[in-house]
C-alpha cells in the first residue's frame, strides 16, 4: 500500500511539473484517442451482435451502446479542451 501511495506522489509530482500547454495536449490526444478507439469497439461489436442477433433472435445492444456513449463523451472532451487552447 506504501509503494501503490509513493508511486501516485510521485506521479502527480511529475504531471504538476509538465508545462500547462503540454499538459492540454497530452488530453487532447488522450480524448482522441480514446474517442477512436471507443467508436471502432461501438462499430464491431455492434455488426458482432447485428450477426448474433440474425442467427440467434436475440439482441442485447447494451455494450455496443455503452462504446457509443464513451465516444461521444470522449469527443466532447476534445472540442472542449481544442476550444480553450
């Protein structure tokens, strides 16, 4: 527990000692990412599920769902930090 708590200071540490601007862009990219990787895990689960479904008569769009909402949010992160930069 000593070390888990050490290594989060010392991260902060870190992080508080990156410049603002790099800081912004380092979210930046982490959204954006994030919001490619969320809409691809929507889109391919979604066709995986549309094929079950075909076969089975079964859907549950619960998790591709979830993936969409993710993106999204992701998306808004990034218009949000773009506009302040």
């Amino acid at each position: 527990m000593q070390i888990t708590m050490s290594v989060l200071v010392l991260g902060w540490l870190m992080w508080t000692m990156v410049p603002p601007h790099s800081r912004q862009r380092a979210a930046m990219r982490a959204a954006r990412v994030a919001h490619r990787t969320f809409g691809w895990l929507a889109e391919h689960t979604g066709r995986a599920i549309m094929t079950e479904e075909l076969r089975t008569g079964r859907a549950d769009y619960g998790v591709p769902y979830l993936f969409s909402v993710l993106r999204d949010r992701a998306g808004d992160a990034y218009v949000k930090w773009r506009a302040t930069s």
